[in-house]
C-alpha cells in the first residue's frame, strides 16, 4: 500500500497539473543565498539534544536566467507547459543522536548516532500559483560526515560535556536520494486588510537516505503572500522552497499548518545497508504540526518555525520532539 501511495505521490509531485497553462511572470535575475539551521533546542534551553538535533544548510538559487541550457531541456522535458525556472544547489549536514547521550554505546532501542553530509542539486519552476521542485543529493552517512565534530566544538564552545557514544555511530556509507515536491498556492480572500492563503504540498523522496511520501497543507495571513510559497524547511519536511521574489517593500505572515509522511526506509533509524550496527524499528506514519512567522524587507527574507513531531520509531521516549528551524536568505 505504502509503495503505491509512493509511486503515485511521485508522478503527482513531478508531473501532477500538467493540463493546468503556465501563465507568464516576470523575470528575477536576482540570485539568492540561504543560511538555514534547524535544532532541536533553538526554541527553549531546556530541551536537550536528542533524535534529530541538528540540521545546518547554506544553499544558491540562481536568477530565472542563471539556468544551464541543459537544465533548461530538463526543464522543458519534466514541464512543457513552462514557467520560470531556477537553479540551486547547497551543502546539508544532519545530525542524531539517542535520548541517552551519557553512555560510552549505543543504548538499545534508542536513535543510532548518525551524522549525514550531502550536496544538494534541485531545479525549480514557478508558474502562477505553484512552484515545483525536482532535486538530487549525493553524499554520505558516518564519521566523514564532520557530525560528531561540530556537536563536540560546539558543546566544547558553550561549555557542555560531549555526548559519551559517537564512537558507536552508523559507519560511513555513500547516499544518494531523488525528491520531487509541489506547493500550490490558493487565496482566501482578506480579513481586515490582512491576506489569507492555503497552501497544500505533496512531496516524495526515493533512494538510500530515506523513502518517503509526504502531503500537508499551511495557512498563513500577512501582507505580500504572493511573494513565497511558504517558509524553507529541510528534508524531509514540509518547505515553500528557498527562492523568494519580494511583491511589496515589506511583506510578512504568520502560518500554522502540519504534514503527514509515510515511510519505508530511513537509514539514520534502520541503520547501514551494507553492514550490521545500530538500528531500531521505524514507525511507518509520521506527524508533524508547525507555526512560525516571515519577514521580507530589503532584498531579506528572515523565518522561523517552530515543529513538533510525532514519534519516528517504537518504544521512542518522551514524547512528541521538539524542534526550531531558522533561516535567513538575502537576494544578491
């Protein structure tokens, strides 16, 4: 059932709306750099690093005309009908760690130690009311990853012990990963001058990092909503995409909306494909509620978010998880 589900998505989030005419939209040549983190204690000092504690990003958009011609073809092959098209790529590290972190191993039945690293290549087009986004990362899970790295120079920085068990943590193994995503945008009207919109988002991801399908809906008031098609997030969860085109000099919403995903494969929980070590039983449904706030002002979009997670794999403690995603993209 879940592959159909995934296969299905799939074909949707790449090709769905295909009869739906592409209206023209302005060019923006401008380029655009994000710097984005996501943590699971960024929002309250008394939450403690556990299940997934960190996910640090820096990615390139590229103006409408900063596309290589043969992403151009790509492009018209995936999505004849046209629009505008955009390029990026970027540089993603992630990481976990299990609830005990005080223990020289790795506690059974908790989250693996595992850090990823990988490169991320996507194509973007954006017609009138609906961005889509095809993308590919290639990289690695294990200790070339630099996880254990950061988290220990940055515990080093604040004057924390290290977590006692990164020497247990997945080994290093290649990754790559194919995702497609598609956000619609719809308008609701106004209430006291103020914009309201819907967005609905279906995405998939197929390879060896994860295997996913994922549908969510958010809803936002502000000012300038045509500006973005939601706030950026990391895979996998729900993201508007980093490309923003600023429609007022200052534009800014509230959202709140949530996302569920059916799973079959995560290796930062099931463990390394080609040997044995840490591993736990993922659970195959996943839940996420967000709210948070954006703001656009001089070339400058600045968002956080605010997520809380359903459990990700039996006997998980604790809870639902908590975490805080923050990003700041300027338009050069």
């Amino acid at each position: 059932m879940i592959r159909r589900t995934l296969v299905l998505s799939f074909a949707v989030a790449l090709f769905g709306a295909a009869t739906a005419r592409a209206q023209d939209l302005p060019e923006d040549k401008v380029a655009i750099w994000t710097l984005q983190d996501e943590n699971s204690s960024i929002s309250n000092e008394s939450l403690k690093d556990r299940f997934y504690v960190n996910g640090l990003h820096l990615g390139y958009v590229s103006g409408t005309d900063g596309v290589p011609d043969f992403l151009q073809g790509v492009g018209r092959a995936l999505w004849p009908l046209g629009g505008q098209m955009r390029f990026a790529f970027g540089l993603t590290q992630q990481m976990y760690t299990p609830a005990d972190i005080h223990t020289p191993y790795w506690p059974p039945g908790d989250q693996p130690y595992a850090g990823t690293l990988y490169g991320d290549f996507a194509l973007y087009r954006d017609v009138q009311d609906s961005r889509s986004v095809i993308g590919l990362s290639l990289g690695l899970v294990g200790p070339a990853s630099g996880a254990q790295q950061l988290q220990e120079g940055f515990h080093d920085l604040i004057g924390q012990t290290h977590p006692a068990g990164w020497g247990s943590q997945l080994a290093n193994e290649p990754l790559v990963e194919l995702t497609s995503a598609r956000t619609y945008r719809f308008s609701l009207g106004s209430i006291g001058g103020l914009e309201t919109d819907t967005l609905p988002d279906l995405a998939v991801g197929l390879g060896n990092l994860r295997i996913y399908a994922q549908t969510g809906v958010l809803f936002r008031i502000g000012q300038g909503l045509d500006s973005d098609y939601g706030p950026p997030r990391l895979f996998p969860g729900m993201t508007g995409g980093e490309a923003f085109r600023p429609t007022r000099p200052f534009a800014w919403y509230f959202f709140l909306g949530g996302d569920g995903q059916g799973v079959l494969r995560d290796i930062t929980l099931d463990g390394n494909d080609f040997r044995g070590g840490p591993s736990v039983t993922l659970i195959p449904y996943v839940g996420e509620v967000e709210a948070g706030v954006a703001v656009m002002v001089f070339g400058t979009r600045l968002t956080y978010t605010q997520v809380m997670q359903s459990q990700t794999f039996q006997h998980q403690k604790g809870g639902p998880h908590q975490f805080g995603s923050l990003a700041l993209s300027v338009r050069f």
